[in-house]
C-alpha cells in the first residue's frame, strides 16, 4: 500500500508510457505532453488548465504516482493535470491566456498518492475501465448530471427533460423505463409536438397540470417498437402528423380497439378501429368531438387545443453557388447530398450537421494534402515559423482507413493557405479574417466529440457558426488548388 504525501510540481514528471500517449516516440516528457495535446484536443486542455489555476486540484482525487529512486517520481494517473500546469508555468504560448489565479510555482508541492508499479496500475485500470462490474466509477445518467448542475447552480443540459421530470415526479431509473430522460427533451423540444398542444414560443413549465396532462398524453401515444427519438422525426408528411395528433388526442373512442402506431421499413402505420360511431352524451346526442376553427387554429372544444401542422422544410446547408470546386471523386458527390439534404426538426438537425461537417472536412483536407504534396511551390511554407514541422503534420499521414483530421491539422492547412503566393493569398485570408485558429481547432473538437460519441449534439446557434466556418475551409483549398 502507497502513502500520501506533498511533492512540488517540478520534481512530477508526465509518464511517457501513459495510455493516452501510447507511443514509442514519447521518449521524453516534453513530447509526451505534446501528444497528450494531440489526442486530447488543446481546447479540453486549456478548459481544464482554466479550471486548475483558478481552483486547484481536486481535493478527493490526487495523482497516483511512483517514485525513480532520485527524487522525480513518474505521474501514472494525474498526466493530464500534471501537464497543463507545466505548459502554464513553462509559458506555453497556446496557455498564455490562463491566468494563475492561485500562484502555483514549479516549487508548489502537490498531495500526492506514492506507490508501487503495480497497485498504480491497478488503480488507473479501474479508474479508466469503466465500471468493471461495480469495482470501477459508475457514471451518473443524464438525469442526475442534470440535478447536480441544478443543484451546483447551473443550468440543467437537457432543459425539457429536467422540468417535466421536477413536474411529473420522475427521479429514478425505473421511472424513465417508458420514455427515456433524453427522448423526453427530445418530445418537448420538437416543434411538431409544440403545435400539436397549442404551445405558442415554449411550454409554460408553471402550468403543472397541462404538463402533467401533456406527459400523460405522450406517454400514451407511444409508438410500438420504436422511441420516439426515432419517431418524431419522420413526422414529415400531414398524414404522418394528423395520425400522431389522434393517437394523442383520439376523435372517437371505442371498447378494447386501441389505435396503434408503429414503424415499419420506416413507414408510419396507423391501425384502424372497426367501429368509428362517435359516442353519445348523457342526453343521447352525438358529442362534439371535432376540431372547430378558432382565429385561423384549429381547437378541440373542451380540451387541450391542437393544430393541424405542416412543418416547413430547411436546408442543411445554405451553400449553393459557394465556389467550392475540389475535384474529388469521393468528395463531390458527398457535398451534393449535403447541400440537398432536407430537415424538418431543430434536433435532427442538430444530430445529423456535425458528421457532415466532419466527413466533408475529412475528405476535401486529405484530397488537398495529396495535392500539396506536388505543389508546395505555390506556398512560402519554407518562411512559415516550423514550416518543417507543419510539412511533417501534413504530409506524414498516409494510411487511408483511419481518422485524418485533427484541430493541428486543419490549422497548419490554414496556415499554409495564408501564404499562397500572387493574388490568392488576400482573397483566402479574407475568408478566415473573422475567426481565429483556436476557433477552428475548437471547431474540430467538438465536431470530433459528437462523431466519437461522448457528446449527444451540438447547439443549433453553433452550428450556424460552424455552417460558416467549414464552407470557409472547404472554399480557400478550391481557390488554392485552382489554376487560375
């Protein structure tokens, strides 16, 4: 068993056999950080450096690590820490905005687990393996990330999910075996669903009663074998959502013929009651049951209003006559589908943008670093600071069956598009005039987090942004790579 206690900073040394590096090439610390860089994404790094020399470590967590016998001791788990206060208090120029609030100096010592290889190695198995059958951290859910932003003063990231869960009572697992926590943001996100109770800019989470109403309505309208992550979206077609509306608000009603909806080859399938008499009142007349046009809406007398909805189609991507001309077999039919790509919903827009963005990226920067290859005389690489380097990063990925992109590569491309030579140079610098590299590297790693899986989706008012952004990118290599 390891003992704790208090080593400085500067006598802490980054493992260059940490997984995250996982590199022969990392024979000293130095590069090992970099790589950790690299992998990580430099805009995590910098959010976590912001975050250490504003509040320090965690208290609950220290770095594990073993001692070399001389005095240094290798950092097993803890690297990441470990190497954002080097890069700060080494000046780091991609750090020189952290601001070190707390004053830590390479002298400062830091609460340290000291141990043995071997119960190290253990530790950071189970720390980074998951839950490993319970002996490993078990992750919080949606839900209870969410009560403890709420309760930490945050905002809650799934915004509909958390009020109509604090309204309707739902606060365990078993509670959300219906309809998932996520798929209730999803259902009270969604524009169709909003119009089909009446719900004029966003739903009135003070109304408990009309929320309660409204969950217990989606509740029961759920289709058969399918979420409705999966549902709401091939809404597309007024058939489509005027059988959604009766499944939620049913016209007629009849003994034991319930009306189901289910998917099937991803068609919507409404099954029909045999019997669709309208029921009588308590004075033998027929009930007025049907919709009656109200200022130009449709209402259901006596009951939650609803409108008959036709959604409006939006273009993924608003790039026609753009002057994107990258000739890449690969790459052009690609762009034609996404600039032909119709949605209909804000979430399936959010979910299906970033890999477009990121596939597009993909394949136009690797066309374009082929052709670079035989065409690096139409840049001043050779005046850039580290033009090696940047010809290196490059030029060195040739294997065409893993990932190509990363936030180093694609600004390094910027870099040398910059320094075209002859006309080209002023027009391509006027495309990335309003942003910054770090913005497109930051770009790329959330991009990255989603196509990964460790992100859901991206917000829509970003991706408007990144809309911009990767249309900027994908039109400077096209001028680069022309003749004219």
């Amino acid at each position: 068993m390891g003992q704790l206690k208090h080593v400085a900073i500067k006598h802490l040394v980054v493992w260059t056999d940490n997984p995250r590096v996982a590199s022969e090439d990392a024979i000293e610390e130095s590069i090992a950080i970099q790589i950790l860089i690299d992998e990580v994404g430099l805009a995590k790094m910098k959010e976590l450096a912001r975050d250490i020399f504003e509040y320090g470590l965690n208290s609950h967590r220290q770095p594990v690590v073993v001692s070399n016998g001389n005095g240094i001791y290798n950092v097993y788990d803890g690297n990441r820490r470990i190497a954002v206060m080097k890069c700060v208090l080494d000046g780091d120029v991609r750090f020189k905005q952290i601001k070190n609030e707390i004053e830590l100096t390479p002298e400062t010592e830091l609460l340290v687990y000291d141990t043995d290889s071997k119960e190290a190695l253990r530790l950071i198995e189970n720390e980074h393996s998951g839950e490993s059958g319970g002996k490993g951290q078990i992750p919080w859910d949606a839900f209870q990330r969410d009560y403890a932003y709420v309760q930490n003063g945050k905002k809650p990231f799934y915004h509909y999910a958390y009020h109509v869960s604090k309204i309707c009572g739902l606060n365990k697992k078993s509670h959300f075996s219906k309809i998932p926590y996520t798929d209730l943001n999803t259902i009270f996100s969604n524009e169709i669903v909003k119009k089909i109770f009446s719900v004029e800019g966003d739903w009135d989470f003070n109304n408990k009663e009309f929320i309660e109403e409204a969950y217990e309505r989606i509740c029961a309208a759920k289709p058969v074998g399918v979420s409705y992550s999966r549902y709401l979206p091939r809404l597309k077609t007024d058939e489509a959502i005027n059988s959604f509306q009766l499944k939620l608000f049913p016209v007629n009603a009849t003994e034991n013929q319930p009306e189901h909806i289910y998917m099937q080859d991803d068609v919507t399938i409404v099954t029909e009651k045999k019997d669709s008499t309208p029921l009588a009142n308590a004075e033998g007349e027929v009930a007025n049951v049907a919709l009656k046009e109200v200022s130009g809406k449709s209402e259901r007398a006596g009951g939650l209003g609803r409108n008959t909805y036709r959604p409006s189609t939006s273009i993924l991507f608003q790039w026609q006559k753009s002057g994107i001309s990258i000739g890449d077999a690969i790459f052009g039919p690609t762009l034609r589908f996404a600039i032909g790509l119709q949605i209909n919903t804000d979430s399936e827009q959010r979910r299906i943008a970033p890999y477009l963005y990121r596939v597009l990226l993909e394949m136009a920067l690797r066309h374009w670093c082929n052709w670079y290859r035989s065409n690096g005389t139409k840049f001043n690489t050779n005046s850039l600071t580290d033009s090696q380097t940047i010809k290196d990063n490059l030029l060195g990925t040739t294997n065409q069956s893993v990932s190509f992109i990363n936030p180093t590569k694609l600004t390094n491309a910027m870099t040398v598009l910059e320094s075209i030579k002859g006309t080209k140079n002023s027009d391509i610098r006027n495309l990335f005039k309003n942003r910054s590299m770090d913005d497109y590297g930051k770009m790329i790693d959330e991009l990255n987090e989603v196509i990964h899986g460790s992100k859901e989706y991206i917000d829509n008012a970003v991706l408007v942004k990144y809309d911009t952004m990767v249309l900027s990118c994908l039109v400077a290599l096209s001028i680069s790579m022309t003749d004219n």
